[in-house]
C-alpha cells in the first residue's frame, strides 16, 4: 500500500451498506413500475407518479433522445440512487428496448445483483432469456419478482417450472400467492407460514396497506384461496425448493417473489430481499484475478459513455463504476491507459437530464464525470498503486450495415460522428483492413442502426445511408486465416477498433463447412455474453 493514500477504515462500513443491482426484464413486464414503487417504499416519493413525471420532464428537455420520445421507449440508462433500512442502494436502469440490449449487458457489468420480473401471463419471454444468459455468465446472483398477479395469468407451480427448464435457474420461492392471478389476496410467507393480506390504495399511488395474519386465521377466512396455496407450498418443500444464501449468490438458484407492483403487493418484501440477500459491494478481481482490497486508495471502471445527453451543453459523460477507495470529488485519478493525470472536478449523479453534484462516493457508488471526453468504455481510473480491470466484453453482432455520408461533402461531420458513436459504444464500427473505405456497422439489435443514424444526423449534421449488409454470422479469427478467407466467395475479414479481425459469413451453413473442413483454422466464437468479466 501506498504511504501517500492511506487505507480509509469508513469504506469497507460503507461498502457493506451498498446494494448495487439492475432490473432485467422483457419490454412491459412492469420494471418502470416496480422501480418507481421502490422509490416509494424507500420514502425517496412521496406518492407514485413522480418517475414517470420526471421522465416527462427529461424529454422536454432533451431532444437527443427525440426518439425515445417517438417510440415512448426508453433507450438511456440512468442510475438512481436511494437509501433504504440504512442502506445505499443503487439501482441501474438498462434500456427498455427489445433491440437495444448491447448497453444492457454494459450496464450489467457494473452490477452486483439482478432482479428478473417476469409478467405472470407471460411468463420467461426472449428478453428475459438473452439478459439472464449475462447475469449467469458473470455468475450474477438473481431475484425473481412474479409479476401482475392482480390480473389474470398462468399458475405459478408451471411458471417455476419453466424458469428451471429455460434458464437452468432453480426457483426457491419465498413468497406464494393465495387466491388466483386476477383475485389476488396475498402471500403465504414461507419463512414463517404465516398469510400477509394486501389491501389496494386508490391507484397504487401509496403503500398498499398489509396485515399479518396466523395461519389458523388465514384458514378460516381465505377458506380455498389458503388450502391451495398450503398444498403448493408442501409441494416445494417436499421438492426442497427452499430458498438457500449459498446457491443464491452463487448464482444458481433464485429466491422467487410473487406480487403487484401496480397495487404494490409483493413490492416490500422484494425491496427487504435486496437489503437482506443481495450482496454488499465486495471487491473486484483485476486483469491478473487478483482482488484490490475494498479499503485500498480509489480504483473503478468506465461502464458506460454518453455525450450530449444536454444539447445545451454537448458534453460527455462517462459514468463510473466505484470498486474500492473514497471517491471525493476534485481528486485527481490517473487514466490507466493512457497513464494521464484525470481531474475529478465535474462529478455528478446522473438521472436522466437531471444532475446532483456527487461529492463522496464508495464502492457499489457510480459516479458520472461530466467532460470526460478522453475516456472510452472499460478504461480504469485509479489512485496510487495501478490497477486495471478486464476490459468489459463487446457482443457478438448479429446485424450488419455498410454505411455512407449522404452527402459527401459533410465527410468530415460523417467521421467525426462516426468515431465519437463508436466509442460510446453506440454501433460497433468494422473496417476493412484492405481499404475499402466503407464502414461496416455491427450491431446486436436494430434499434442501435436507428440510434445511430438518428443522432449522426441531430449531433454531427450527417446523414448516413445505411444498407443492410448481408452477413448472417461471425467469427473471430487471426490473421493467418484471414488470408485464407481472402479470396472466398460469401466470406470477408473485417477488423474492430481494438485489432480483433472479425470473419463474416453470408451463410451459417458455409461457416459449419469451413469449420468441419478446416479444424485447423482461427474461427472462434465472438467474444460474447459467455466471456463477459
Ligand atoms: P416495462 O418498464 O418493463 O416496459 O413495463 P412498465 O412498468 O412500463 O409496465 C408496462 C405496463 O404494464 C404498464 O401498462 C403498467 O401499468 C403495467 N403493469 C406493470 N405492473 C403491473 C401489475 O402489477 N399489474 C398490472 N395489471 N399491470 C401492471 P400500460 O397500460 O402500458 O401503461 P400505463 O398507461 O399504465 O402507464
């Protein structure tokens, strides 16, 4: 340790009240809703109904994200900061969008927990699939939160069923529902037996009014609605899907909630369960697997860049995940790549266009540095003793598009956009280590093609034509294959930015060939959820 940094006994006491998670879920299963009834509960709203009035305010705002707007989507993360029972916790909003999941998978970098809800007629959908596959890769620990029991819906025994069957995910509820989706009653608490009774308020617009009752009560006055869930609950113990610390942090089974977050039933119990099971921010291996000690001087990791988030200003913001030491603002941080001397003077908590000055922060914290224009994704910031965390993975595209300045002579605003996109992480950018002038752009849902030319054209004055390039899939390879790719007809070599050389394949089918004909050749899988760190 250095002499010049001494190690601040208060972080390991504050890291330990940090609970630093993200909410994954398909489009509509309810994770706006739920997020602004944790405000709720946490007493950070005094009534439901502020988030989505400050989201509306933030469009009024900003028209970077005019088409947020458009779609009534939600593409920009956000990092919401709230205390709750004493605790910090820190919940990281991912983009809505089916397609735009590659800044999902970033944000899930920078968490330490996830919460899964899953709309209880619908039960695991694409989305919930794709975002879990990251969570298990970074062995994520992972609550589930059954959602819209207040309106019809599947049986929760099949729904568990299929968590474990899709996901390889072992549900262990700790709450179950009495009475039948659309006349939900309450919960059977398993941890007690005992029958919590939910009582609706106008709207959900307040605490849903609760009652603990016995379970001899509970017999006698919820009749069937008890017995049945009763039965279903000795069922899971007879099957032990009992909840379990150990599995759960492990990542492998999920304590399962059931609820409302409309009328607010369930949404308690899930806030206590990310007090009281999901883990406290705890050290992080760097890129040698070693682990710099919570207390150590200040190290974090850029999770994510966005700049004109204020077209009143054009600035840049690159938000900062805090992994050990006493973040103060004004502090100056050595940039570990460039080995530069970082000044800490602009730190804000970001939500949305809103911005609060931030002037301490500790690990599970993220911070947002506003003008942070030399810093790209991934890239470590540190005090004393030099640290560098492994780099955030990129995702396997699965789309591909050339693109062009319209007109060309607005070349140099095409490019300009064109790199700044790319570090943001907007699109990944391919270029033909050849010479071929014409990007390729790569990307894992369409929305980011869409993101892309939209801001390309409002930020930078650049319209892109964009054509659907036709590549159905990719490998990474070297460059010893790639030269016996060159001349193969529906095969071409494409590097990134950081030199990986991508293969693309107008056909899976001639890709299996290859691979079968050539074991000896570099076609390996992109670097994807499965290599996430
Ligand atoms: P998302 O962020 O995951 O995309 O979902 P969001 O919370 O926006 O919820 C999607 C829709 O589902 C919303 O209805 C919301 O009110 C509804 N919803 C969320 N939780 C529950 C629940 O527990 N029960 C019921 N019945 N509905 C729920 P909407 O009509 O699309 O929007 P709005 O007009 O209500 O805002």
């Amino acid at each position: 340790m250095s002499l010049a940094v001494a190690a601040d006994a208060t972080v390991p006491v504050e890291a330990a009240r940090r609970r630093t998670f993200a909410i994954i879920s398909h489009p509509d299963a309810g994770k706006t809703t739920l997020t602004e009834k944790f405000l709720l509960y946490a007493g950070a709203v005094a009534e439901a109904g502020a988030v989505k009035a400050r989201a509306g305010r933030r469009r009024a705002t900003s028209d970077w994200m005019a088409l947020e707007q458009q779609r009534g989507i939600s593409i920009t993360s956000t990092v919401l900061q709230f205390t709750y029972r004493d605790h910090v916790v820190n919940l990281l909003d991912t983009p809505g969008h089916r397609d735009f999941s590659e800044d999902t998978y970033r944000v899930l970098a920078a968490a330490d927990a996830a919460v899964m809800v899953l709309d209880v007629a619908k039960g695991v959908e694409a989305q919930t699939r794709k975002l879990f596959e990251v969570c298990r890769a970074r062995s994520l620990p992972v609550l589930t939160f059954l959602n819209k029991y207040d309106r019809p819906g599947r049986d929760p025994l099949e729904l568990l069923d299929e968590i474990e069957r899709q996901i390889g995910l072992r549900p262990t509820p700790v709450t179950w529902p009495v009475g039948i989706p659309g006349d939900f009653r309450g919960v059977l608490d398993r941890r007690d037996g005992s029958f919590v009774r939910y009582r609706r308020t106008a709207h959900g617009a307040t605490a849903a009014l609760e009652e603990r009752l016995s379970p001899d009560r509970a017999a006698a006055e919820e009749g069937d609605a008890w017995r049945q869930a009763h039965e279903a609950c000795a069922l899971l113990d007879e099957v032990g899907a009992t909840p379990d610390l150990a599995s759960f942090l492990a990542g492998e089974s999920s304590p399962v909630f059931a609820g409302s977050a409309l009328t607010n039933f369930g949404v308690q119990h899930l806030l206590d369960a990310v007090v009281d099971l999901a883990p406290p921010a705890t050290s992080r291996p760097d890129d040698a697997g070693s682990h710099r000690p919570l207390e150590a001087p200040f190290a974090g990791f850029v999770f994510k860049i966005q700049a004109n988030m204020d077209p009143a200003h054009r600035d840049h913001v690159a938000f900062v995940r805090v992994c050990s030491g006493r973040f103060t603002r004004g502090m100056t941080l050595v940039h570990g790549p460039s080995g530069r001397p970082f000044s800490t003077k602009y730190a804000a908590s970001i939500f949305g266009s809103e911005r609060d000055t931030i002037d301490v922060a500790y690990p599970g914290d993220v911070v947002g540095l506003v003008n942070a224009g030399g810093l790209q994704i991934g890239d470590t910031l540190y005090e004393a003793e030099p640290v560098a965390f492994p780099p955030i993975a990129t995702f396997a595209p699965e789309l591909f598009a050339s693109a062009r300045p319209r007109d060309t002579g607005r070349h140099k605003q095409f490019h300009r956009g064109l790199t700044q996109l790319e570090r943001e992480g907007v699109v990944q950018v391919l270029r033909d280590p050849d010479g071929d002038p014409v990007p390729v752009l790569a990307a894992v849902g369409a929305m980011q093609f869409e993101v892309f030319a939209h801001r390309l054209a409002h930020e930078f004055g650049a319209v892109a034509d964009l054509s659907p390039a036709p590549y159905r899939a990719a490998r990474r390879t070297d460059r010893r294959t790639a030269e016996q790719l060159r001349n193969l007809r529906g095969a071409r070599v494409l590097a990134r930015a950081d030199g990986t050389l991508l293969a693309l394949f107008d056909s899976p089918y001639q890709l299996q060939r290859l691979e079968q004909d050539h074991p000896d050749w570099c076609l390996d899988p992109v670097v994807g959820a499965g290599e996430a760190p």
